[in-house]
C-alpha cells in the first residue's frame, strides 16, 4: 500500500497535537518560555536546512519570485481570514487566535525537507515505509510541543502532510521516470534550503523580533522546481 507511510505520519501529527491540546491551559510564563524554546528550536531547523543549498542564487531567486507571487495573491490574508473562521468555530469567544500561525508553521516544518521526498518516494516505488514512519514519529513530538503553544491550528497541518506525501508516493514511478535522478536531487536540496529559509523566518516571528509574512513566500516552494530546470538547461 503506497499511502500506508503516509497514513501513518499524519495519524502520529494528529496523535501528538491532540496530546499538546492538554497542555495548552498551562500559566501564561510557562508558555511564553516554551515559545522561546520552541522559536529558537525553529531557527535551527530551518538553518540546517537552509545551509544545504549548493546555489545560493536558486534560493534568492525562488524567495523573490514567491514573495511577488504570494504579495500579488495575498496568501498571508486570505489564510488569516480562514484562521479567524476557524477560530470563530472552534476557539472560545474573545480568546487570541494562533490557528493561521500554528497551521502555516506546521505545515512548514513536517512538509519541507529530503525526508518528505524520499520517504514518500520509497513508499510508492519500493513499498517501504520505514523513512516516513521514522519522520511521523519525529513529527508526533514536535506537533505535540508546538500545540502547547499555538494551539488548535498545528493539527490542521496533517491536510497538506497528507496531501503532498501522498501525491509524491502515488507518482512515484512516474517521477522518477520523466525526471533525471541528478535534476530531482537537486531540486530536493534546494527547495529544502529555500523551505529552511522561511522556517527561520517563522522562528523569528514566534521570537517577536520580525513580522515577515511566510504565507507569502510559500510559492517560492513551487517556483524553485522551475528555476532548477532553467539552470540545468545552461
């Protein structure tokens, strides 16, 4: 079963932010030093990730490409408008509303990197499941930890988890048949650095010290792939 892998990630995110809805009633201080820990955490992921480029000019070039695409679409408004509808559904009156910021920094951190790619890959190609059960596992603990904090938003992530490995693990032959192993290695490392990237940028924001508007670099995600097929054309 290609999804099995798959099922089981998003099964393990959906366990683990459940758990973190407990802790979410915790005092004030306690939270606020947990975002501390938890931004500063993010900050790392997203460095490691970002210090994987090989070609700083296919990230800048992605980031400005997405940032104009999301800016011109309004990305960053349109899902805050869907975080508040959500909280009018499922928050308590006049309590403050994390679900866009819990939602956009979840989906980043399980979506984004190798593992994602390859795991869902070797589901679909060789029906092994082992690299995104590891990673759902990973994930369960980290969606636990971000739920203290920003609540109801971070299970919502599971919909893009699901929907992105899955579609990679169902095309999974013929991805690897239309293109080059060299060209989708690459593509992999750079939108993991570009991905990084914007992982920072959220850590940054959950520390207060920036306002960036991620949602709105998100297409930076899809154009990477166009901009690595351009530069292996010359």
């Amino acid at each position: 079963m290609a999804l099995f892998g798959t099922i089981i990630n998003g099964v393990l995110i959906i366990l683990g932010s459940l758990l973190g809805l407990f802790f979410t009633k915790i005092p004030e201080r306690f939270k606020e030093t947990i975002m501390n820990g938890v931004g500063i955490s993010v900050i790392l992921i997203g460095l490691q990730m970002g210090f994987k480029t090989e070609n700083v000019v296919i990230v800048l070039l992605s980031l400005l490409s997405g940032a104009i695409i999301g800016e011109w679409a309004r990305l960053e408004e349109k899902l805050e408008g869907l975080g508040g509808w959500l909280q009018s559904k499922f928050a308590a009156p006049g309590s403050e509303s994390t679900i866009a910021q819990g939602f956009i920094t979840a989906s980043l951190i399980f979506v984004i990197g190798a593992l994602s790619v390859i795991g869902a890959l070797d589901s679909g190609l060789r029906n092994d499941h082992e690299i995104l059960i590891t990673k759902g596992i990973i994930d369960g603990f980290v969606s636990l930890v971000l739920t203290t904090t920003l609540g109801f938003g971070v299970v919502l992530s599971v919909v893009p988890v699901v929907l992105y490995q899955g579609t990679i693990a169902l095309s999974a032959t013929l991805i690897t048949e239309w293109i080059p192993q060299a060209l989708l290695d690459t593509f992999i490392t750079e939108m993991t650095a570009t991905g990084g990237l914007m992982i920072v940028a959220i850590g940054l924001n959950l520390l207060n010290i920036t306002k960036i508007r991620v949602a709105n670099l998100l297409p930076g995600l899809l154009t990477v792939g166009l901009i690595v097929y351009l530069a292996s054309l010359f």
